[in-house]
C-alpha cells in the first residue's frame, strides 16, 4: 500500500473514496478508466466507489460526455459530479461590502447579491441581519431543482478564529468578537466556516493555477489593509487563535508611522492605500488613518506617480521597501517562494516592484541569485468568493459525503 502506516479497512475505503471525489473535483468530466489513471486505485475499487457515489446521488454519468472518442471500442461513459445533490453559499464581508453567492455542488453560481452596507458605522446584529436577508433572498428564489443548503464559508476582512468561527477583529467594524458561525448555523443549521479574506485567496490561486502555487506559496492582499494568505508544505500557515499571517502587521519601523490597528510602525502603516494618501497630503505618519479611501482619489496619485518623480512617486518607494522589508524577513526563515499580490496594490506594482526587488535581493545571500516569482491579480473579490466556495465544497467531499475523523490524515494514494 502507498500508505505512511497500517490503516483500517474503513478508513482506507474513506480515503479512496475521498480521492476519487477530489479527482472529480479537479478534472470535471472522467471516465472510469481515467479516475484509475489518475488515482492509481484498481479497477475493482473504482468500479466499486463510482457505483456507490453513483447511487447515493454523488456523482452521475454524463452521456454528454461520452468521452476518450479518439480510443478504440465502445466510448466510456463520462463521470462527474451531481450538481443537484447540494447548494453551498458563501459570504464576503469587506469594508462596506457584503456579497453573497449560490453555488451547486460542481462548483457552478446560482445566484447572487451584492449590498452595500455603511461597515464603519454597523455593529455586529447590523451586519448578521444584512447577511442573512441576502441568504434568505438567494434561498427563496434559487431553482426548484437546487439541492440543499449543506454548508456557508465566510472570508472577512480581519482577524478570525476559525475554530469558533468568529471575527476577532477587524478595521471594517467598531465591533469585535462577532459569533458569524453559531449565529448562521443556528439559522440554517448547517456547518459554518469563518476564515480571513487572504487565506481564501491563497485556497482560490491552489486551485486556479495548481502547478505555480501549489506547496508553497504566499498571496499579498494590497488594499486598503495588508494581509497574507500563506502556504507550506501544501497547508495553510495558521496562528494559534488567528487564521491567518498578519504580514501588514509585522515591524517595519519601529515607533514608526500609526496603523489603522493602533500600534506603530506597522508594514500596512506604510504599504496600503490610506498610507500612500495620507504621505502625499502632507499629513504625519502619526495622524489617524483615514477609515475608507476613494479608489478614484488613490488611481489619480498613482498616475501622478508614474509622470513625475515627486512626493507621489517617494510614497509608493517607501511601501514597496516597506513590502520588501516584510518578505525579506519572511524569506529570512523560510526559502524563498511564489509570492501573489491582489487587490489595488497590484494595479500599481509598477510603482513599487523595483523597490520592493531590491529589498528582497539580499535575502538569498550568499552569491545566490534567485529570481522572485510574482504575479499579479488587482481584483480580490472573484479570488475571495472562489476561495470561500471551494472551502465549503471540499467540506462536502471530505466531511460529507466521505466522512472521518477530525484527525484524518491529508488524501494520498491508497488501495
């Protein structure tokens, strides 16, 4: 067996059948001979698993997809995922922003609705209720042939505690400690996940571009706050309380300029969208922050930066030394890896990339010339909606409609 120790039969046949659905998940349409291939369990223990999901409603045969056409003999029947067998629904709660979608078990929208909600002035029942009338709404009006509400993800701009599905924290909110999970799973009595919006990204870019970011690897959000969703060894970095690195929160100057989380020096007091604005009107680092930018305001600045060299273009130096500074720290413990920047941020990597490189450059050392890997995506929210919805969907694979222990170990080979 291609198993790390000796496992019962039960859990073997989970494990099986818990890779068959992720080959599924990840390749759509697969005939028999194909899952084989691609799994490297018999033939006997595929045939036994799809007729099993099969049966349950899991999976279903597609002749639409009577594939492998270029092979000798009778076509085989394509395999894939039902998409009636359930709904998912996922929320985005951003600064002044809630979207939430629909989608069915193949990963394909429903429905969605966008609501645009004053965050900085809500308290915790304010932004609970706008949550759950847009679910209620999406639910109502969802087609008849739409399965079951089986589970919600949320990504949050902020600290969480996934384990208790809470936001801790977050400059969105003046409150703290908000219970999203137990409130919306005693509503629609489903299973909640709460996480923070840069580790949805980086579940999101796993599976968009599973060959560049796939054991490890690190997404930047650059926006009107600074986080990072980071990958190693193929898991996600997690705090002890928080669900995420709090990369803008890491030192950059100490007693330096005031971040929005109220200490000093901060790489998000220098590196987000209200530390550029706030450099280039002239204010002190030690001014408060501003709690929301105009996008239209930030773009204006940017271009004035790539005209001339002046106050725009020093601001945007000091966040990519800033970024730079971060990574290089980062880069200090741990080899250096692929690294994503979403949000507004990347729409000006322009600005900041040199700066940010030459930071980075010495972190290999020692006569090594490594080349930085990194891409850019300026639009978060596709990214943070995908992230969430693959959360809840791989929940069904594995907690579902493949159940085991919390312990279980990752799915490998096994027969």
């Amino acid at each position: 067996m291609f198993l790390d120790e000796i496992a019962r039969p039960d859990d073997v046949r989970r494990q099986n059948r818990r890779l068959v659905l992720a080959t599924l998940r990840r390749h759509g349409l697969l005939s028999r001979t194909d899952i084989v291939a691609q799994t490297g369990l018999s033939p006997s223990t595929v045939s036994a698993i799809t007729t099993a999901l099969i049966s349950e409603g899991i999976i279903a045969e597609s002749r639409d997809g009577d594939i492998i056409a270029n092979r000798r003999g009778r076509p085989q029947v394509a395999l894939t995922l039902n998409p009636a067998v359930a709904t998912v629904a996922t929320v985005e709660l951003a600064l002044n922003l809630v979207h939430a979608v629909l989608f069915d078990y193949k990963g394909q929208m429903i429905a969605e609705e966008f609501h645009r909600v004053s965050t900085l002035d809500a308290k915790s029942d304010d932004l609970i209720h706008s949550i759950c009338l847009m679910l209620d709404n999406l639910l109502e009006s969802r087609p008849s042939n739409a399965g079951p509400l089986m589970h919600i993800s949320m990504g949050v701009q902020g600290v969480t505690d996934a384990a208790r599905a809470t936001m801790l924290w977050s400059p969105i909110t003046p409150d703290i400690n908000i219970a999203f999970g137990e409130v919306l799973s005693k509503r629609y009595d489903v299973t909640v996940a709460v996480a923070n919006d840069c580790n949805m990204i980086a579940e999101a870019l796993r599976w968009t571009d599973p060959e560049h970011y796939a054991e490890d690897f690190a997404a930047i959000l650059l926006s009107h706050g600074i986080g990072m969703g980071l990958y190693l060894k193929g898991k996600p970095f997690l705090g002890a309380h928080s669900s995420a690195a709090e990369f803008g929160h890491m030192l950059h100057v100490p007693n330096g300029a005031l971040c929005r989380c109220g200490r000093h020096g901060c790489i998000e007091a220098y590196a987000s969208d209200y530390a550029i604005l706030r450099r280039t009107s002239g204010q002190d680092e030690k001014d408060q922050p501003a709690q929301d930018v105009d996008p239209a305001i930030y773009d204006e600045v940017a271009n004035r930066a790539r005209t001339r060299d002046g106050e725009e273009r020093a601001a945007f130096r000091k966040a990519g030394q800033a970024i730079g500074s971060g990574l290089r720290s980062l880069f200090s413990l741990i080899d250096p890896i692929p690294v994503a920047l979403v949000g507004s941020g990347a729409a000006v990597f322009d600005l900041i990339e040199d700066d940010l490189r030459d930071i980075v450059s010495g972190t290999s050392g020692w006569g090594a010339a490594q080349e930085l890997s990194i891409r850019c995506y300026p639009d978060e929210h596709p990214l943070i909606l995908q992230g969430c919805m693959m959360t809840s969907l791989l929940h069904l694979d594995t907690q579902v409609f493949a159940p085991g222990d919390a312990g279980d170990t990752p799915i490998k080979r096994a027969i």
